[in-house]
C-alpha cells in the first residue's frame, strides 16, 4: 500500500505537470489559441482539478467536482463552473459541520 507521503508526492507532481500545457495555452501566439482551446478547457482542467480536490479532501470529492465543473461549463460556460466550485466547497463544509456536530 502507498503511504499518504507517497500519494501525495505523486498526487502534487501530476498536478504541476498538468499545469504546464495551461501555460503555453496563456502565452501562445492569438493565432494558436483556437488549436488549444478544447484540449486545455476538456482534458488538462479537469485532470488539474481531480488532483488538485483529491490532494485538498479525497477521491469521492475530486469526482463529484469535476462532474460540477463539466457539466456546469458545458451548460452555462466559465461563470457557472466557477460558482458550481463554490457552491461545492461550501456544501463540503456544511456537511463536515453537521457531522462533527452530530459526532459530539
């Protein structure tokens, strides 16, 4: 089994060269962009998420963020996905508030 060190040192390398296509899509001749565009906003985001929430509060987290994040962008576009991570984060902490209220 990996220890927790272990997954998230490979968690935290997986994010950061995630990141790295992100970058070339931000300083990529205006020409290029369109080229970019649906890998950066379809595959790289969503795998920087997942490991991002997997390092921050678990896999099932992570999952569910993603599946937000997709749906809320492909429906509504970027303001959308944008709130339906805040409105996540803030029924995370609901959540963990009335369990360890009920735990007591």
């Amino acid at each position: 089994m990996i220890s927790g060190a272990t997954k998230r040192s490979i968690l935290r390398s997986f994010h950061l060269i995630l990141s790295i296509p992100i970058l070339g899509y931000i300083y990529s001749p205006f020409e290029e962009i369109p080229n970019y565009a649906p890998l950066v906003r379809f595959v790289f985001v969503p795998l920087i998420i997942v490991s991002g929430f997997w390092m921050y509060s678990g896999v099932i987290f992570a999952i569910i963020g993603v599946a937000l994040w997709l749906g809320a962008y492909y429906l509504a576009g970027i303001g959308a996905a944008l709130l339906s991570q805040v409105a996540l984060f803030i029924a995370r902490k609901t959540w963990l508030v009335i369990r360890a209220r009920r735990s007591k």
